[in-house]
C-alpha cells in the first residue's frame, strides 16, 4: 500500500481570526461543536437564527450547544412566537469562558438614550 503524502500547506488554514496564527488545522478537521462557537464568536451578543446554527452543529444541535456550555461559554436561547403563530429561534453568545457574564446586556449603553 502506497504511502500517502501529508497535506498540502495550502489546505490549512487559521481556526479563529482572534486565534494565534502559528496554531493552523484543516477545515474538515474542525468538530461541529468548534464550528459553532466559531459562529457564535463572530456575531458575539447578538443574535443567531437557529437554521444557521444547525448548519454548523448539524441535527443534533442542542448537544453542540450544551457541549460549548460545559466549555464555559455562556450561551443563552430565545424563542420568539410571531403573529401568525410562528416559533423562531435564536441563539446568542453572552461571554466565553473567563469572562465576566454582562447582567444587563446594553441597559447602560447612553447611545441608547432618549432624552426627549
């Protein structure tokens, strides 16, 4: 059997952008639970319609979000019911893990502010 020739460095790539940029796997490598949270880190404290996590986590998605939970993330759900009675999902990460968890998310933001 003929040996196979390691891969190609073009084939690499970075895991995160906030990532140390020596530390390069391949995509495939990447698990879903990885995937995910890569998502989540990028829309970070907002929020992230359900069929986009799914894509990443695949059909077993709320065991990828319990999975980045006991990692530390801190990762909230809201369910939204519309008026022709509709159910929308979204998932939104709050803090990662080592981070302080904000209480109040924007209530302090003066940008925010009508004065009238």
């Amino acid at each position: 059997m003929p040996l196979r020739a390691p891969p190609s460095h073009a084939n690499l790539r970075s895991v995160d952008a906030d990532s140390n940029p020596k530390i390069k796997i391949q995509r495939d490598r990447l698990t879903r639970v990885e995937r995910t949270i890569a998502l989540l880190r990028r829309d970070k404290g907002k929020r992230v319609p359900l069929p986009e996590i799914q894509r990443e986590a695949g059909a077993q998605h709320c065991v990828r979000i319990r999975e980045a939970r006991a990692l530390g993330y801190v990762i909230d759900n809201v369910m939204e019911r519309t008026a022709n009675g509709e159910t929308h999902s979204f998932y939104i990460l709050r803090a990662e893990p080592g981070e302080a968890v904000p209480l109040f998310p924007g209530a302090f933001d003066l940008r925010h502010r009508d004065d009238g």
